[in-house]
C-alpha cells in the first residue's frame, strides 16, 4: 500500500511538472503581440506617364531618401497587421532631348500613412528566435509636403523669344498656396514587398523591398488629362525593432 501511494505521489509530481513546462511555455509562446519598428533606406523613383508621343521626352529614376517608424501587432497565428508613419522622397529626372535639349530634377518630400498585412514564414519572431521572412501587402496615404526643381532650359522655348539660344538655370522650390500647376497633395497608392529578418528575442534585425504604386493621378481635374501620371518607387530599408508585450 506504501508504495502504491509513493508511486501515486511521484506519478502526480511528473504530472504537475509537465503541467507547468506546458503553461510555461504557452505563456512564453504568447507572451508578445505588440512590436514597434525604425528603419531607414534609399528609394528610387520615377513618374509613370505616357510620353509615347514624344520621342525626345523621358523621364528617369533618382534615388531619394525613405525613413519611418511603425506598430505591428500579431492578429492570428502568423498573421500581422502593420501600421505606422514614414517620409519618403520621391525623386526624378525629367530629360527632353530634342535639337534644344534641357533637363529639370524633381525633389518631392512626401509624409505616408500604411496600412499593411503580412504573414510570417520559416519562423515566427513573436514566438521565437530565428530566421524569418514576411511578405506584405497594404495601402497607403500621403501628404505631399514640398517640391524642389533644379535644372536649365533653353531661352528660345519662350513665346515671342528671338535670339541665340541662351540657357536659363533655375533652382526653385514650388509655391503650393498658389498651386499654379494644380498639383494634387493627397493621394493614394498601393504596396507590395518582403521582409528578411532575424529574431534575437526582444529584438528584431530586418532588410526589406517595397514596391509602391501610385493609385492617384498627379493632377488635380480641373488640370487632368487622358493621359496617365502617376510616381511609382522601390524602396529599400534596413530596420531594428523591438517587442512590447
């Protein structure tokens, strides 16, 4: 009878023991849901417009700035949801390469607004250390801030101009109260990318690639045409974050 009731007391010691790796472990497994992030990169942008008419017209890609901070919080399983507030430059190089050529480089400081999903793969960094990957869609809103211009141009383009041909340089930054191009400063674009990191606990290391597509047309109505004007960008961002709970 005594040692049935010893090896009753050691079975439910075992039993208890297991119990509280069990909890423990789902409470580690658990224990984050809340992370914030910063990162900083290069984006390189153009301005996607129809200029299949003009044979000396192109448009080319600058690299610019991009930096932001975010929130992600883990919805379900491996399932995060993304948010959080970025500036990203949105520069380019427009050429006109005809008998009198000249050239303007656009600087275009914008303040964004994402809202993405991606879904962690290999492992999950809320749950454990290791090699992850994430790939992520979303939305976003931005704001555009400022508009500088640089560049030169010929004297001749000028209506009612006689002579030889003189260029002109302009470094100019862009009045937005008077908005004589009828600029659109809220817009709206779409996002699709990947994220390649490595959970060290709390803290997590990452490189990412964002594809950004801009769903607004450039121009107000009143200045619209049938062609398309949209800026378009990839953006590259190396980022540390770190868990809350």
């Amino acid at each position: 009878m005594r040692k049935f009731t010893e090896r009753r007391m050691i079975f439910l010691i075992l039993a208890l023991a297991c119990c509280s790796q069990g909890i423990q472990a789902q409470q580690t497994a658990s224990s984050y849901r809340w992370k914030v992030e910063a990162e900083a990169g290069v984006s390189c942008s153009v301005l996607d417009t129809d200029v299949s008419g003009l044979s000396t017209t192109t448009y080319k890609v600058r690299p610019g700035v991009a930096t932001g901070i975010g929130a992600e919080y883990l919805a379900v399983d491996n399932l995060a949801v993304g948010t959080g507030i970025r500036f990203v430059q949105r520069d380019y190089l427009y050429q006109n390469l005809g008998g009198d050529s000249w050239n303007t480089r656009y600087n275009n400081n914008f303040i964004s607004i994402p809202l993405n999903v991606g879904y962690y793969l290999i492992h999950n960094p809320y749950h454990e250390k290791g090699l992850w990957i994430k790939p992520q869609v979303g939305v976003y809103y931005e704001y555009f801030t400022s508009m500088h211009t640089k560049g030169i141009y010929p004297m001749n383009i000028m209506t009612g101009y006689q002579g030889d041909g003189t260029y002109i340089k302009y470094n100019t930054t862009y009045d937005f109260k008077k908005n004589e191009n009828h600029l659109r400063r809220s817009l709206f674009g779409g996002e699709a990318g990947i994220k390649v990191g490595y959970s060290f606990g709390r803290i997590d290391g990452s490189i990412g690639y964002n594809f950004q597509y801009g769903f607004s047309h450039i121009y107000e109505e009143k200045a619209r045409t049938s062609k398309t004007a949209r800026r378009n960008s990839s953006v590259i961002t190396a980022g540390i974050a770190y868990k809350l709970f």
